[in-house]
C-alpha cells in the first residue's frame, strides 16, 4: 500500500508519528512525507535539508508543496494567540488550494494532522485534507508535542463535534498547568498573552466537558512498533537540528520524552 502523510510543517510528521512510518517502510511499503507549509524565512532552505534528511533515516520520500508559514504570509499571525486561535478569509481559499495540491500527489491512503493545539497551518492542512479524501481513505494523527498536554486530543476532537473516551476531561487546573509546562509553550508564549491564552482555553475546556453526546471518534491501533522503529524515529528528530532548542528547552533534549512517552493512536472520523 502506498501511504502519503499530510505534515503541516517541516517536522510535524516525523514528530507525531515518525515510529509508524518507520513500522510503515520496515513491512514493503511506500510513504511519502507531503509538508505543505515549507517556505518562509531564510531559515527555511535549511529546515528542508533537515527533512530531507529526517525522511532518508525512516526509509520516506519527501514532498515538500511550497506554501509559506504563517507568520510569512500575513503580518496578522504575530502572536501565540492569534496563530492558534485566529483565522482569516484568505485561508478558506488557501484550504482549496492546499486540497488541489494532494489532489495533484493522488494518495492511495491519507493520513493527516487532527490539529490539536489549534495552530492555523494544522487547521488548513486537516481542512484540507477532509476535502480530498473519502472518508474511507483518511486517518488522523495527533499533533505533537501539542498532544502530550493533558486532555487536548479530547479538547479537539470536542472542537469537531466528536466524542472521546477521556470524558469527563482532567480538571482545569491540571489542564492549565500542562498547557503551561510544555517546552514549545514556554519557547513562545509571551508573559502579555499568557491571560487570554489561558481563558481561551478554559472556555474551550468548558465546552468540551458540558457538550451533549455525540458521534464517537474512533481510535485506530498503529501495529506493531519495534525498538529499530523507535530508535528510527529518534534519528528522525535528531535531524531537525534548527527547531530542537524551542521545542524542548532549555537544550532540546527530546530523547526522554519520546523515551517515556506512550504511543498514540491514529483516528477515523465518522
């Protein structure tokens, strides 16, 4: 089977689900890496290097579409807030034009970012990505490190109007100070936002836990994991040298988290 794996951002995929796609290539087949957002800055010529090189080491190719990153196509994703929780017109039309372009790749089986953590880039690629595909032919993976804060996978698929088994959802407070520990979110949230960030998400919290019941998300098992694919996936990591240090500080040592972190399901939507 021939798989394409939807990344918003050049590490997205790896990051979330780098063992898969090593378990994926170890068993005969194909995964090709499509990151939608990989231009911006001058910064950017060396985060596809790093890429390319992450791919090479989990035995994927890689397609990278072009689109600029967010705060490079608009003056208006300046702040933590705005680039989680802020949308403009202009990305319902770059919606069309990132599901023209998967169109243009013609996966077999597709499998995308659910968009925990609310960052815009992951919202048009899982956008996007429904309007491609059957339903039939799609999977989701959960964002990381976005979804190792306590309760946010349910907080999304909430978001959806989907039902999770984590119900009711960890106490605010608990939900808050994970928010709060997590490496990217001490690397960019500014001190000034942190307030409005942390009623945001106390109202998204409140919604998720009172919402009526619904249709229930359906977690999907990733197979068998062996050590070769976790340590795969750690050289993966390792390549993205450039964007180590933020996402987890204060020295980008990533290998104990991983290390101690259970695997996470894909997920079908009904």
């Amino acid at each position: 089977m021939s798989w394409v794996v939807m990344s918003p951002h050049l590490d997205d995929a790896v990051l979330s689900l780098g063992a898969w796609i090593a378990a994926q290539i170890r068993s005969g087949e194909e995964v090709k890496v499509a990151t939608v957002f990989s231009e911006g800055g001058a910064g950017h010529a060396r985060r596809r290097r790093e890429d390319e090189a992450a791919l090479e080491a989990l035995g994927a190719s890689a397609i990278h579409l072009g689109y600029l990153d967010a705060p490079f196509r608009s003056g208006f994703y300046t702040t933590f807030a705005r680039i989680t929780s802020g949308w403009r017109e202009e990305e319902d039309r770059l919606i069309e034009e990132v599901r023209d372009s998967i169109h243009a790749i013609k996966p077999a089986q597709l499998v995308c970012p659910l968009a925990v953590g609310g960052h815009v880039d992951h919202r048009v690629v899982h956008a996007a990505s429904l309007a491609a595909a059957a339903p039939d032919d799609l999977l989701f993976y959960e964002d990381l490190p976005y979804a190792w804060i306590a309760g946010a996978t349910a907080l999304r698929l909430a978001e959806l109007g989907f039902a999770h088994e984590q119900r009711p959802l960890p106490p605010l407070e608990h939900v808050r100070a994970s928010f709060l520990e997590e490496g990217y979110v001490r690397s960019y949230l500014a001190p000034v936002d942190c307030p409005a960030v942390l009623e945001d998400l106390g109202k998204s919290w409140a919604t998720a836990n009172h919402r009526p019941d619904c249709a229930r998300a359906e977690p999907v098992a990733l197979g068998e994991i062996t050590t070769e694919d976790r340590a795969n996936q750690l050289t993966a990591v390792a390549s993205y040298a450039s964007q180590l240090d933020d996402l987890f500080p204060p020295e980008g040592r990533f290998e104990p988290i991983f290390t101690r972190a259970e695997d996470r399901p894909l997920w079908r939507l009904p």
